[in-house]
C-alpha cells in the first residue's frame, strides 16, 4: 500500500459527491478529474453513465434496486481507493443509511462526503435532461425530489451551494478547486505518511495546479485569507477541526470557508471574489 | 483518454489468468503487480479475496451466481482498464463463454488472456488450499476440474505452464515477467498512441525493470536470442503475428516462445533456461 502511495504520490480515496438531479454533481465530478489530471494526480470519475450500462445493467429502479447500485458502486469505488486512485463518485444516492454503508468500506477519513447543496426549485429550473417535467407529468414514478425523498448529508466533509453570498454561481473549476484543496489540506495529495516523508520516488514528480496552489506541507495561506475576513461561524468537521478553504481566484485572492452542513443552511459560503463564468450553461 | 495515457506512460488493459485452482494465478498476479510497481507502472489485482467479500458477496457457487460473478468482475476490470491502469484479473473462470463476454467490454486488443496450463494432477498434489481434497470426499460440490467443467481457452494470447521443456519449475516472477514482456511488446507500457509518440509528461518517468528489458520503442533483442533458438513451431497470435517472448534470466540469456494454446498442448515452451526456484513452495 506504501508502494502504491510512494508510486502515484496521493493516497486512494472516494470523492462521494451527493445531491438532486442537475445539482452539478458529475459537472463538478469531471472538472475535478481534469484539473487532477494536469497536476499529475490519478482519478477516475464512476457515474450513472458508465455504471448503468455496464456493472449495474442487471438492476432496474426500485427501492430495493437502487440500494444494490449504490452498494456497488461503493465496492468498486473502494477498490479504486485501495488501487490508489482518487475515485469520484457523482450518484443522487439519495438515502444516508446507502452512503454511511459506503463510508464504512474504506479506512477512517478516507471517505470525502460532497453535498451539492442546491435547492430544488434551482435543480427543477434548470432541468437540462428535462427530467423533472417529466416527474411532475407523472411520467416518472420516484424521482428523487419531487416523489421519492433526498435525505441530506447530516455531516459531510463538504457542502457546495450553487451561489456565494453574492449570489454569483460558482463555475465548475471553482468547485472542483474548493474540494481538491480539501483533499491537499488532508494529505491525500502527497506521498506522507502519519506526518512521515516517504523516500521520494525518482519516478513521478508531482505538479501544481496554479489555483489550488501548492501541496502539503508546503501548505501556505495566501494574502487573501485575512482581508477576506474568514467568519467565525466555523463549523467543526468530523475530526474536530475547523473545516476552512483557502485559494486563490482567477483576478484575486479569495478565502472561502466551508461550514458543516447543518451551520450551512441557508447561510452562503463566505467569499471575497465572485465567480463570473455562468455555471449553469455549462450543465 | 490520451491525457491519462500520457499521464501514466501506459495504456489500460486487462490482463485476464484463468486456470485451475492451485494452477498459480494470484501467485502470478501479484507477482506481476510487484514488478510493475518497481517499473513505475500502475496495476491491480482482482481476484477473489478481494471481490468475493464485497463487489459479489451477494452471490452465492450455482452456474448462474458464477456467471454473474465473472461479469461484474469483468464490468469492474474494464473500469479499471478504461482508468488506465493494468486490471490483473486472477479467476477460474472456467467457462469460455464468460471470458469471451469480457473480452469484448474493451477495445480489440486490449483483453489479454493469460491461460495457466498446469495439468488437474499437478494443482490437485499440491492443493495448497485443501480443497481439492474436499471436493474428491464430496463436501465441496460443483469443483472446477472435479465435477465441474474447465473449458480451456481455444486462442489465449499467451499461455504459462508449470514447468520449462527440461522439467523444471518457473519462479513466480519468470512466469510474471513473460506477461509483463508481452505487454511491453504490444505497446501498453509507452505512452505510445497509434504509433506516435505523445508529447512527454515530464511529471512521471518510467523506470526498467532489469530482467523484462526497456519499454518499446526501444525493444532490444538479446544476445540469448540466437542461441536459444527461437522455434520454428510458432503460434500465431490473434494478431496474426508471432507472438514471442524475449527474455534474461538473472545469471543467463535466454529467450522462451509461447505459442497459441492449440500447439502447446504437450509442448513446454522453449527455454534455454531453467528456473531455480522451486515455484510451488511459493504457493
């Protein structure tokens, strides 16, 4: 397992990104691959796309059904982890007793909830499959929000809104940077291990991605941090600490800080640099 | 798909072992996944251990359970493979219909069928598991080679037996290193795409493997060659071509041909040299 940290310099983990269809959950999913990918990091995104069709082409969409995808998906993401690899997993996995099953399959810490804390009247407005009008004309039976039930993560790692404060949309990249970070923040894109240095490996140097800036333990907080006045309505994150977002926006620095998800309701992540790039036509 | 190509200097593949029980796939696997690590390259195994508790704990050893079993395990290597890496896949599988099913989830070429020729008698005397045993007193029903079929592969790309032409046994990492060899040889190990060479990722920088020789381009023969005279009985690969394996074992050269499983049957390879290592003892 040292081998495979010490060879690809992270460590394996799943990315589970939660949250309403046309939250911006597989958007987010496969910026965050792309964005890996240009640092020399190795992810690889499972979503219903590739799922359904290939090792859940068996199941269809009952209650029962769907809880056996999820398990599977969450087996293969675990698999992914243990290969090394950063798995990024983008399902609605609408009930929390699916994802906590899913937790439990990899080591502590190394399960990174993602709640896409987008309402459904934005998720319903959007609406690019068009499958929330199909729901209301009854076409489908048990959509998710609308008459089968979304159980919101009680504590993820991370909950993204759709708007900062400002009411400006985030873009892709920005969301996939803020959890990026969170996964540099956590180590998992270094080669450390338990606060120890491997002997480096001559054979894969890693690379910076400009905007999410560098990795452990080089971990500096940018000019920004301060001026952005980082509130003091923190949330505590499952280990205790203080869950923050430090980076950096394309024109000037910005801090964000990410607050648990019962502190997030209704409360839009604190930032200093509005996102300009309309997210939504990027859906 | 190129990014990731380039990314990882290599191109995802499944690298499919079937055989007996006790025929030496899992030994080979990670002695496989072993030798690709300390070359820079990014393997996994699947085997049993690994899915059987998890992916498929759901299933049960009926005809229909064992099908749905090589499929997901199928589904989840062409995952791993469409991520780039080399999925090592160590199964009975006894039936060819399932192995054909898998091979054709990647893209032609990219299933590479490992047949572990080792005779019933053999894997049964040495039964490292005991199960064999079991299986003749009746308590274990439906075993593979016992009262249950083993479809040997009719065109496996390279085929492994237990013991050399002079009655001596391969190590673990000799019969490894004649996979990793044919991988190297058909390309899977460069970022080579169609015959082009990407531009360099200067993130990642493979390393040899001192007795599987350097990656292509650069394939060399060796002086062994010549003089271990490659044998006329050539099989022909899928491909049409020759399928050879050039090699050095750790004191001599030598260079050992594999033909298609049709021509070996009672043929050991050709080899100029024996294997040290008692490969049983590793079971």
């Amino acid at each position: 397992m040292d081998d495979r940290r010490r060879l690809l310099q992270q460590k394996g983990c799943i990315v589970w990104i939660t949250g309403l269809s046309g939250s911006g959950k597989s958007t987010v999913a496969f910026a965050m691959d792309r964005i890996l990918n240009s640092m020399a990091k190795v992810s690889y995104v499972l979503d219903g796309d590739k799922i359904r069709e290939g090792l859940c082409k068996d199941l269809g969409f009952s209650a029962e059904d769907r809880r056996e995808n999820i398990r599977r998906v969450g087996e293969t993401a675990a698999l992914f982890a243990d290969a090394g690899l950063i798995a990024v997993v983008s399902f609605i996995s609408p009930y929390k007793r699916d994802r906590d099953i899913v937790r439990e399959l990899v080591p502590t810490g190394n399960f990174i909830e993602v709640f896409m804390d987008v309402p459904l009247e934005v998720c319903e407005e959007r609406d690019a499959k068009g499958l929330y009008k199909l729901a209301r004309q009854g076409v489908i039976k048990a959509f998710t929000g609308i008459d089968d039930p979304y159980e919101k993560p009680v504590n993820p790692e991370i909950v993204i809104k759709a708007v900062n404060e400002h009411g400006a949309c985030y873009s892709p990249d920005e969301m996939a940077r803020i959890i990026i970070h969170h996964l540099s923040e956590k180590g998992f894109l270094s080669d450390r291990v338990d606060g120890w240095n491997l002997p480096q490996n001559p054979g894969f140097v890693s690379r910076q991605d400009p905007l999410v800036g560098p990795n452990p333990p080089e971990l500096r907080s940018y000019p920004g941090e301060a001026e952005a006045g980082v509130s003091s309505k923190a949330g505590l994150s499952r280990s205790g600490e203080t869950s923050k977002f430090y980076g950096r926006g394309p024109d000037r620095n910005f801090a964000t800080e990410l607050a648990s998800a019962g502190e997030m309701s209704g409360t839009p992540p604190t930032s200093a640099w509005s996102g300009q790039q309309a997210w939504m036509d990027a859906l």
